[in-house]
C-alpha cells in the first residue's frame, strides 16, 4: 500500500526542522507542513469526506497548496488541480464532472470559484495568500497534532489525482493518476534525474496545478527532503532574485520561462552561480536559446517529455548519458516508449510514428470515459498524440504535433474549448483556432471566424466575448473575419489550411 501523502511523512520525520516550503518571508519547516496538513485532514472528515471523495484545488503556488494537497490525500480523498484563473463555466465542469464535494480556492479566485459551485453542491473554502492553517475552526477541539498523522489506507492502483486534460475535440477529460504511479515517477525524477537531496533549493515557478510542477517540483523536492521556494506568477526578474536571495540549486521550467531570463536587463549582473542544474520540459526549447542560456548563466539544460496521463515523466536527457540538444532524450527507468503507425505497428528506425507509452507512469484511464480510455490505450499503450522519431542512440525526437494543441507560454489551449465558446456568440457561424508562432510565448492564439448571413460583429467584440468565457491565457488575441473557413470532402473544417493575416504573423 502506498499513500503519496506518505512522502511528506518520511520527510517531516528525517528532516523535520528543515525548510520545506518558502514564499519570501512566509516559511514552513517540514514539521510544520505536516502539522498543517494534518489539520487539512481533519477538516476535511468533519465534513463527512470518505475516502475516494474528490477534492478541487484552486489555488496558485502559495503554501496552502502543498498544504490542502498533502491534507487531502492524508484523508483519502482524490485530489482535482485546478487552474485559478478559470472563469465559472469551466469552475462548474470540473466539479460537476469529477463529483468534488470541496473546493479550497484562492482568495482572489473566490468569486468565479463560487459562481461555478453554486449548482454542483461543493463546499467552497476561501484561502488567503498567508493563511497557512485553512480554517483551523474546523479542526476539532482539542486535536493532538503531535501525535503521527493518520493517514489513510490507499493502494498503489487507487487515484490521488485527476487531472484535467484534452485533445482537440469535446470536453476536457479527467486523467486518473495513481498513488504508486505518482510516488515512483517522483522518486525517479529525485534519485536519477535531479539527483536532488536535503541541501537542494529547488525553484517552484511552474504551476503546482500542472502534472510538471507537480511531480517534479513538489513531490520530488518531498521525496528528497529539500526545499521549495515559491513563485506565484512567473517574472523573470523576480526568478532572478530568488535564484540569487535563496541559493537556488535547481529550476526547471518551460522555454518561454528561459528565454525571459536570458533576455531580462538584469540577466548579466544577476548572482546566479547556486545553480547547478536546470531543467525545461511542456515544449521544445529551441537551441539557440538553450546555448543562450548556458552561457550566460553557466549551467545546462536538461530537455525531458512527458504528458498529464504519463505524471508526467516519460523520456529525459540522463544528466550520465550524452546530452543532444533538441532530443527528449530516452525513456526513464521502468518506462518503455516506442513508434508507432495508425495501425499500431513499430515504424522502422528514423521514420517518423506516434509515441506510444507503456509504464508505472502512465494513467489508470479518463475519470468516466471508458470509451476514451480504450481509445487512448488501445493495447497497453498509451497514443500521445506526438509524431517523433527515434536516432540510432535510442534518442526520441518530437517531429510535430498530431493534436492540434496551442502551447501558450507553457499553457495548454485547446482549439475546440475556445470555438465552442465563440460559437454561443448569436452571429457566429463558423470558427477555427490555429497556433500562431509567437516569439516570446512559443505561440499565441489565433482565431478566424465566418459570420451567419447578415449577421454583424467587429473582431473586438469576439475577443471579448471569448476573454469574458475562459481563462486569461485562452481567449485569442488575434481574431479575424472571413468569408468561408477551408473545408475537406466531407465539409470537416481543416484548421492546417487556416492562414493568419499578415499582422497577426
């Protein structure tokens, strides 16, 4: 049996003075994470929680994270990350969906948090930036918090997260992620990737609402028994500063993340030297700004891969194997990864296939989708989506992408969520979401729209319309007018043939 909660107990207990979670002034020793956690539990079975009870988390990278999250599955319940930033239509379907019967939200999300629980029945939590006990009024009176935490039975194949995803089509679907899956990918990540230990200060800039940020920031800093120190909303100037201010060792994050810093007027007198080595994962990095990186900054970039159903690790570059920039490198111990063709055979070596995943990492299936699971893993392999190719050194290349998926600035934006939104808009006929390359977020959102006869509406207004639906870094920022939007045989919309105009580019 195995408890990811498990990982801050072993914590708290060999390094229970040390810092585990820090926000610049705001510190929490590993003890004290524990003892808030536990809190956390308490509450949650004041409210009749049982365990496999889901839970959402709504919240940014503050200390209440770590602390609802860890708290939760202490409790047994199945934890549902949640974006802050979501507006209260996709706040109601990731409740209404998952049957969560909680939502702890930040304080600055409460609203939209509120609004989207009002008919699915979920108890809605505010948390404040600082508050670190989460409403203590619900511990029980008289709670001894010095006693072991009681944390419940699970088994390695029970959920501990859901966590949303999508492709291209339909509503955005739940990936059912394990306690064992989690625990072992973020013990891989710890001993053989980052070879992190107690010392290590690792950089929380990416999203603890992210499978990335997740595993790889919180759960493996956990697993080794080091520290996590916490940006909430990304800046490079300010990733500077703690790198410098903490003695950061480790950073991982997404390419846009790397090229703001190597880029920011401070980048040349900033005090970098704790950095031992960094990461980047959620898109390709392009080689010019890795190399950009490394030289001003003296510490080189690892590239890996992986996806919300794999938690997320699949493939890496071995920090004791050959680095080849630009590769995803090759898969993680315990992890098999091969190409495949639509019919699901292996394509020969240096052509071009899907990646298919089979491993510890990989998903339990989507939460109530059984149809889409088989269809996902259709033999015990898990189809990415991803069209790579493989070298002669077992090294694993992403060629393109075979889902249509826009990569904002690290985010997932998927094409059909945004044109499902703007087709509720009455002088919309028809709509495509295209990619549009973007220097510094790797892509912006792009939107081309056909309007119903007669019918009038400027491209402001369906910005608008769009921005007020979804999240900040969904709606499209370039949109424009068409007469008819490029179709195939069947009058299948073919979103490749869709064409910027020229001041979108």
């Amino acid at each position: 049996m195995t408890n990811l909660c498990s990982l801050l107990d072993r914590a708290a207990e060999s390094q229970p003075e040390r810092t585990a979670i820090r926000l610049d002034d705001l510190v929490l020793s590993y003890q004290q994470l524990k003892q808030s956690a536990q809190r956390v539990s308490m509450l949650l079975s004041s409210f009749g929680l049982a365990p496999g009870d889901r839970v959402g988390l709504m919240l940014p990278n503050i200390p209440a994270f770590p602390i609802a999250f860890y708290g939760a599955l202490a409790a047994g319940a199945v934890v549902v990350p949640m974006n802050p930033l979501l507006k209260s239509r996709e706040v109601a379907y990731y409740l209404g969906d998952s049957g969560a019967k909680v939502l702890f939200a930040w304080q600055g999300a409460a609203g939209e948090a509120a609004k989207g629980a009002a008919d699915t029945g979920a108890e809605v939590i505010s948390v404040d930036d600082a508050d670190l006990s989460l409403a203590l009024a619900g511990v029980p009176a008289g709670a001894n918090l010095a006693v072991p935490m009681a944390v419940a039975e699970t088994y390695d194949d029970d959920d501990a997260v859901i966590l949303y995803t999508s492709g291209t089509t339909g509503q955005p679907k739940g990936a059912e992620l394990t306690h064992g899956g989690l625990a072992r990918n973020a013990q891989l990540t710890a001993e053989t990737l980052l070879g992190n230990s107690p010392e290590d200060v690792m950089m929380g800039c990416l999203p603890l609402f992210h499978v990335f940020g997740l595993t790889c920031g919180l759960n493996a800093t956990v697993t080794a028994g080091g520290t996590l120190t916490l940006l909430p909303r990304f800046d490079a100037g300010k990733a500077l500063e703690i790198i410098e201010r903490d003695k950061v060792t480790i950073f991982e994050g997404v390419p846009t993340m790397y090229g703001a810093m190597l880029h920011h007027p401070n980048a040349a007198a900033a005090k970098t030297a704790s950095l031992r080595l960094c990461v980047s994962g959620g898109a390709a990095m392009p080689v010019e700004v890795m190399r950009g990186f490394e030289a001003k900054f003296g510490c080189i970039i690892l590239e890996g891969y992986g996806l919300s159903e794999t938690s997320p690790v699949a493939s890496f570059n071995h920090p004791d194997k050959a680095r080849k920039p630009g590769s995803i490198g090759t898969p993680v111990r315990g992890v098999e990864m091969r190409l495949v063709d639509s019919a699901g055979e292996d394509v020969p070596l240096g052509e071009v296939g899907e990646i298919a995943i089979r491993g510890h990492n990989v998903m339990k299936g989507y939460w109530g989708k059984p149809e889409a699971t088989a269809e996902a893993i259709p033999d015990g392999w898990f189809r990415t989506g991803d069209l790579g190719r493989m070298d002669e050194d077992g090294y694993y290349y992403i060629v393109d992408r075979k889902k249509e998926m826009i990569i904002r600035g690290g985010y997932n934006v998927y094409p059909r969520e945004i044109e499902e939104v703007l087709h509720e808009h009455p002088a919309v006929a028809e709509v495509a979401v295209i990619g549009i390359p973007h220097d510094e977020l790797g892509e912006e959102v792009g939107c081309a729209v056909a309007l119903k006869p007669d019918a009038t509406a400027t491209p402001d207004e369906l910005r608008s319309f769009a921005r007020d639906r979804v999240a900040a870094y969904k709606y499209p920022r370039h949109v424009w007018l068409v007469d008819e939007l490029p179709k195939g045989p069947t009058g299948k919309i073919l979103r490749r043939e869709v064409q910027p105009p020229g001041d979108a580019r």
